[in-house]
C-alpha cells in the first residue's frame, strides 16, 4: 500500500527553472530529447508553459508558444502538463476582457494544458473570477488558485487563510502559496500550511525560490506540516533564484514517511541533459547566470528573476552603480502603493519607479502603471495609500472599487480587424491570442514566419 504521507512532486525545469535561471531561453529543442523520459519519472505534473515563456518564445527565439505546447503533449502522455496564468493579465502585464480571458483558457487546454495555475499579483479574488470560471467550465482540466505570499505589516496568516478560502470557495481543485521571492521561512511555512491545512478541503501546494537560501529547510517543514506538493527543478537550472534541486529534495525524503516514491536513478540522465543545455543557452544568449544566493531579497522582496533584469537595465543605461540604491529605494515605493507582493507586474512596476527615484529624484517621473495601481486599476491593494500620494499621482481623480475587467469592452474581434489590416485575414484562433496578448511582438513574428513559409 501506498504511503498517505507521500509527498508529490511539480517540476519546473521546462518553465520556472529556466524562467529563474536563463531568463527563459531554453528552446523546444533543448526539451524534447528528455521529454518522454520525463514522462517516466513520476511527476506530479510538468510546469512547462505560461509565465515569461509565451512572449519570449516569440521575442527571443523566435518560437511559436503554441507549437511548443502542442509538440510537449505529444511527447508527454502520462503526466499532466501544467502552466502559469496571471489571472485577469493572462500572460501579460494588463488586464485583458474577459473574451480574451475565455477564449485563452479554452485554446491552452485544446492545445494540451492539463492544469491551471491561477494567481494575482494583488490576491485580488476578482481578478480571478474570469479564469476560474472559464476554466471550470471546460471540465477538461484542474484549477489551482494561488496565494502570492509576501511579508508586509498588514500581511498575516489570517489574511493569507482568507484569500486561500475565498479561492476555495470559488471552486478551485487545489491551492498554491506562491512564494516567489523566496522569502517563506521555515518555520513560518510549519505555522502557515498547518493552519490552512485545517481550513482547507483540497490538496496544497507550496511554490518557493532559494533566492534567499531558505528553499530546501521551508520545504522540509512545510512537508512536516503536511503540504501535499511541492515545486523543484532538476539542478542544472534549479536552486539560486530558483526552485530547490528536484534531486536534492527526492533524496532528503528517501527513507522517510513523506518518500516521493521516484526513483533518483531517473534524474540522473536527466541532469546531465540540462547540464549541456545551460551551458548552450548561456553561450548563445550571452548570460550571466546567479551564481550565489541574497539573503537581503528577504529584506528588499525583489522575485529572483527580476533582480537580474533590474541589473541589466540599469546597465544599459549606466547606471549599474547604483543597483543597491534601487534596492534600498523598492520597499519605499512598495509601502507607498499599498504593499502589493512582487510579482509579475507589481515588481516589474515597482521596480521600474525605484530607478526612476534614484536617477532623476522621487516621483519626479511616474509611471502610468504606478498611476494606474493608484486608480484601481490593477484591483485592490492589500494595504491602504495615502491620500497626498494618490492626489500627486491622479489629482481629484476618481477611484475604481469594482472590478477592473468590468471596464473592459470586448478585444478579440479587434485583434481579428487589426491582423487583417496588417495583411493577416484568416489566422487562427490561438494566432489571434497571440497578436491580442502582445501585438509588438506577435505581429514581427507572424511577418518572419510567413517570410520563411514563402520561401
């Protein structure tokens, strides 16, 4: 009989690994030689689509996202293929109307999506809704809600029990704590997953990055305290800012009443293949990888991902120098937008105004996306903003109390008249996604691709 303790693992090598490591440029072909192998292991599932993954395969290695999806699933059979989704912002960093919203969820599950990963960057339950229902809808796959864990002076256990009852409530299969910082401790992690644990009616997941070098020991007692699944990524591209090594954790539990019950021997191959593959894609894209862990993330919040984009736009403009100021500058702008967690694109957004803080003096340059945080227009904020701030950032401008979707006039039949504008009359539906999603980058992509199709 099977152990009831055994703890499931999620690996991320094919999204969130690369996604962390490689600013997410492993290609197709640097997956498909282990992918069947993969399907042999014993996952809980592979996390290998959605994130940064969609509008960089397009941008940088001029891949069709889609294409991808569909040639995973048909090496993969057995294992249920899982993506990211940003809930209202889908793979963006706006929210979308809902049109868009229903019609991505159903294209990515006819493409080969088996699991959703739903999450806000504000846990804004509204800027849920759409997805989950969509995707509820289909019967065809699960829905994961995810809690973005952060700490703040108004986050609390209270407050993060209540946003995972609310996805509950809202039909989910299972919850996540995103952790995408890294900053869970261990012990905070024991107390957090005991109590929804105790509220909790379906399986839990835990999501967290080494950044601060606390990944392995907050697995290890979120396991003790019951967590169900955890997310980890084969070495070559996990640990650092990344997810605790999928070998590291399959052994640490060997033995154990939590056993994962895969086979280490499997992995093996496995790592050697994305050993090759790291050191490829570090050499074409010309990267500098994270090489040590930042405990200080836990005091300045940035995701591990960011923190190398923000060090190469300060870079690009000369300013690399002045990197740690940014960083001391984050929790400043964070507090006076109401501390949203930083996640896609609340960090991006946060980040961005730091720098324009230390370069040119504090809030002499805001954003629109600062503005628009201020106006609702993301959703609600966790905290409060105070109201000299919001007046210098909006006037007397109303506040939005709704929600946000709720303004948004359908997109899609725009998408199609546009592309057809642009001398692309009949695409497909996923096509039309893509140019809706990210026109800038989309509609280069379709011109090179029909270019090499005319050939």
């Amino acid at each position: 009989m099977k152990n009831m303790a055994r703890v499931k693992i999620t690996e991320t090598v094919l999204r969130d690994g690369h996604q962390s490591i490689a600013a997410t440029r492993m290609r197709l072909r640097h997956m498909i030689p282990v992918l069947e192998a993969m399907d042999e292991v014993g996952y809980n599932a592979l996390e290998c689509w959605g994130g940064a993954t969609f509008d960089t395969c397009m941008r940088f290695l001029d891949e069709d996202p889609w294409e991808r999806l569909r040639t995973l699933k048909r090496y993969v059979k057995k294992t249920p293929l899982q993506m990211l989704f940003r809930g209202q912002n889908i793979l963006g960093y706006r929210n979308y109307a809902d049109d868009v919203v229903y019609e991505f969820v159903n294209r990515a599950i006819d493409n080969g999506i088996d699991i959703i990963r739903v999450f806000d960057a504000l846990n804004d339950p509204r800027n849920l809704e759409s997805a989950i229902k969509a995707a509820k809808d289909t019967k065809a796959v699960q829905v994961q809600g995810a809690l973005v864990y952060t700490i703040s002076p108004i986050h609390t256990m209270e407050s993060f029990t209540k946003v995972a009852l609310e996805l509950q409530a809202m039909g989910v299969d299972s919850v996540c704590i995103k952790d995408m910082s890294g900053l869970l401790t261990p012990y905070d992690a024991y107390n957090l997953v005991r109590m929804l644990k105790k509220h909790l009616h379906v399986p839990l997941e835990l999501h967290t990055h080494c950044t601060c070098g606390l990944g392995e020991m907050t697995y290890l007692k979120a396991i003790e305290a019951g967590v169900d699944i955890v997310d980890t990524a084969l070495s070559p591209f996990g640990e650092v800012t990344s997810q605790p090594a999928t070998e590291s954790i399959v052994m640490a539990l060997q033995g154990s009443i939590y056993n994962t019950d895969i086979d280490v021997e499997r992995l093996w191959p496995l790592a050697d293949h994305f050993k090759e593959v790291r050191k490829e894609v570090a050499e074409e894209f010309k990267l500098t990888m994270p090489s040590q862990i930042n405990p200080a993330v836990r005091k300045y919040q940035i995701p591990g991902g960011m923190l190398t984009n923000l060090y190469n736009q300060l870079k690009g403009q000369g300013a690399e120098d002045r990197f740690d100021e940014v960083l001391t500058e984050m929790p400043n702008v964070r507090r006076d937008l109401g501390y949203p967690p930083l996640v896609t694109p609340t960090s991006q957004i946060t980040g961005s105004e730091a720098a324009l803080n230390v370069l040119y003096g504090r809030y002499k340059i805001i954003t629109n996306e600062v503005r628009d945080i201020v106006r609702g227009k993301y959703g609600r904020v966790p905290g409060t903003i105070d109201p000299e701030f919001r007046k210098l950032c909006i006037g007397d401008e109303p506040v939005i109390d709704y929600r946000p979707a709720d303004d948004l006039e359908p997109e899609l039949d725009k998408a199609k008249e546009t592309l057809a504008q642009e001398g692309f009359p009949d695409m497909s539906p996923e096509d039309v996604l893509s140019f809706a999603l990210f026109p800038e980058v989309a509609l280069p992509f379709f011109k090179k691709r029909q270019e090499r199709e005319n050939k």
